[in-house]
C-alpha cells in the first residue's frame, strides 16, 4: 500500500474498512456489476474496499490532487474495473485553485476555512484522547494538537479542473450510478448540484457533510427532492463537529 502521509493511511482504513463509514446502517445491497463513483478518493482505500466488498464492480474514482493522484494511480490503477480521473467533480466545468495540505491531505479542498478546519480536528483529537489512559490524554493531546497546527501552516495553492458529473457521465457512457460516495471537503453541494440529468440513475449514496451555511439541510433536501429516503448519521470521532454523513437510497 502507497500512502502520502502514513498515519492518515492508517485512520482512512480503520474508517473505511473497520468502521465501514460509506455504508448505510441499514445495509446496502448492490449488483455484481455494479457501478460506483468515488469522489474524493484521497488514495484509493475506499475503491479497494469497493472492489474487494463487490469483486465485479467497476470504479470511477475522482482525485484532483496531483501528489495525491499518483499514489491513488499506484494503488489501484492497475486494477481491472478502475477508472481513474485527475479532477475534481463540482456544478460547473472550469479551473480552481485548490487549497492543498501536504501533511494532512484528507483536509484540503476549495474555499478552505482555517479556523473549521481547525476546530474539526481539535475535536477528532479530543474523541481520540478519550480512549486512552487519563494519565496519557494530556500529553497526546498538547502532541497531536502541536502536529496538526503545523500540517494546516503548510498548505500550497494547486490549480485543478474541476467537471460535473453530468458531463463525466454524458462522455464515459456511463449509464446508471449504483453507488455514489461523496467526501471532499465541503464542496459536496456543488457537486450534487452538478449531477444534472443523473439524479434519476443514482440507486444510493454516501455523502459526507460539513455542516455550514445550512449545508446539511441542503443536502438532504437535494436527495429528497429527487425521490431518495434519506439518514443523517454522526460517527462517535466527530461528535460535537459539524461532520455528517448523509445516506440516501432509492425508493421502489
């Protein structure tokens, strides 16, 4: 397994593989040949967790950042069924700028807010402080704190294409989505609002939510108002953050 920065390795694949966060609570059943977009796919783990959970699947997985790309390409772009695109995925084709942070890479995204960006993983910090010995939480605390201040000073502008899912799937042929995982880093509205023509082949979804500026309500409105049931999930990390996870499906 290739990683930018190993110990974001290793909490992606306890997220995705032991606490199997894009599936819904209530379980999810797809074909054998099922079709899936990853947006947001940071290196791959979650394509390898699709590939392995449903061998037949095909994955189009979406990274705009170039470093992060390359380890993404190296991890599955030799698997057959894996499609692989250096952009990112919004409701309008053009080119952003990208804030992207080489020592936290799952926090970089457009329209970056420091200060949100802060006050998340304060709050990851002190859910993970809570499982250890209280004897130890102060130290890991004052530790990893120091850690992620200097991973959000060192951050660098990277200029990305960025293509609606509409466009994508009009050129690719793709002609239903069977499961559409979300996760980049509060721009999920645009990207649902970049889905066009789509929304009625969408089977089921994940979305992950940063809940600012009424986004939360947003989402799940959009998915609703296109026919999907929906749940609002909070994983136990991320309690007292504006983090969500919005599940959808489709209904009949």
């Amino acid at each position: 397994m290739f990683s930018v920065n190993g110990n974001e390795t290793d909490y992606l694949y306890r997220e995705i593989f032991q606490d199997e966060s894009y599936i819904q609570p209530r379980g999810m059943s797809l074909p054998e040949n099922a079709i899936v977009l990853d947006i947001g796919a940071n290196i791959g783990l979650f394509t390898l967790y699709t590939l392995e959970k449903w061998p037949g699947a095909q994955v189009f997985s979406f990274e705009p950042a170039p470093e992060v790309f390359e380890v993404l390409r190296k991890n599955t772009g030799h698997l057959p069924g894996v499609r692989l695109y250096n952009v990112a995925v919004g409701d309008v084709d053009q080119t952003r700028q990208l804030t992207y942070y080489p020592h936290h890479t799952m926090m970089s995204g457009f329209d970056a807010d420091p200060v949100a960006d802060r006050k998340l993983a304060s709050t990851f910090i002190g859910s993970v402080a809570r499982t250890l010995d209280e004897d130890l939480r102060d130290a890991f605390v004052d530790e990893v704190t120091e850690l992620v201040e200097d991973a959000l000073e060192d951050r660098q502008l990277v200029n990305c294409d960025i293509r609606r899912v509409e466009t994508f799937a009009a050129e690719a042929g793709v002609g239903r989505i069977d499961f559409l995982k979300v996760d980049v880093e509060g721009f999920e509205v645009p990207v649902l609002r970049g889905l066009g023509d789509v929304w009625p082949r969408i089977a089921n979804a994940a979305v992950e939510v940063a809940d600012r500026d009424g986004a939360l309500d947003t989402v799940t409105a959009l998915f609703e108002h296109h026919g999907m049931d929906t749940h609002v999930h909070q994983a136990a990390d991320y309690r007292g953050s504006d983090l969500y996870t919005v599940f959808a499906w489709r209904v009949g």
